[in-house]
C-alpha cells in the first residue's frame, strides 16, 4: 500500500510526515481504531490526519511531497502479533495453571484464569518492547 504524505520537520536523519487516511476507510469498520500505517509512531492530529517519524532516506526537505511504502503482509503480521500471540498464552498459561492447581488439589478455575491473564499480559508487555519484529514503512519516493 502506498501514501502520500508532505513532510513538516526534519529532525537530525528522521522527517516528520503529515498523511490523511484514504476516503475508501470511511466505509471501514475498524477506522476509529486503525491508523492505516500500522503500529508505528504514529500521531493523531485530528479525525483524518496523521504524523510519523520516518529515516530520510531520500533527504526530503520540508514541504516535500513523499509517497510512503507500507508493506502489504502487514496487517497480517500485525494482527497475529498483537492478538494472536497473547491469546495464545492466555489458553497455554491458563491450561497449565490449572493443570497446577488441580494436581495441588485446589479449585483450577481461579488458579486458571490468573494464570492466563498474566501469561496474556507478559507475553504483550514482551510484544511492546520489541519495537523492529515488524517491517516498517519507508519513503520511496519524493514527488
């Protein structure tokens, strides 16, 4: 997918990028959620414009036209990361605390839930502090 977007800022190698999202998301179900460039740093300004910081790899200068490349699997990617894996852990920690718990002879239905709400929580606080497992956008392209 690809977006333009002008460049307000330059900063030392990085630019700050003003986008709009596309008309198309405002059919979209999950547009008051989504900030159409992934999970980046990005910036709401209002309901239709956004800014990320981005290398400038092309030595963009302010007020630069710039068309933006975001990788096409990432939603994909993203999705599975941020939901997929923590619901993962929430059923192998639960099922194991309750494994636990009953082989202790206690009630594994309080010692389950516990246990699979930490193993969601800790395996998405893992998740955040990993900021490069996704491929990020990039400038391609100075108009």
């Amino acid at each position: 997918m690809k977006k333009t977007g002008v460049v307000i800022a330059v900063e030392k190698n990085n630019v700050l990028i003003r986008a709009q999202r596309e008309s198309s998301c405002g059919s979209c179900a999950g547009k008051s959620a989504c900030g159409t460039l992934g999970s980046w740093d990005i910036k709401k300004k209002d309901k239709n414009d956004y800014e990320i910081t981005l290398p400038n790899i092309l030595h963009a200068k302010v007020g630069d036209m710039v068309i933006i490349e975001v990788p096409d699997q990432l939603i994909l990617t993203a999705s599975m990361t941020f939901y997929g894996y923590p619901v993962l852990a929430f059923l192998i920690a639960g099922a194991t605390s309750f494994q636990f718990a009953e082989g202790l002879g206690l009630s594994g239905d309080l010692f389950s839930a516990i246990g699979g709400l930490i193993g969601a929580g800790a395996t998405w606080m893992w998740l955040m502090k990993r900021p490069n497992m996704m491929q990020m956008p990039e400038m391609v392209e100075i108009q």
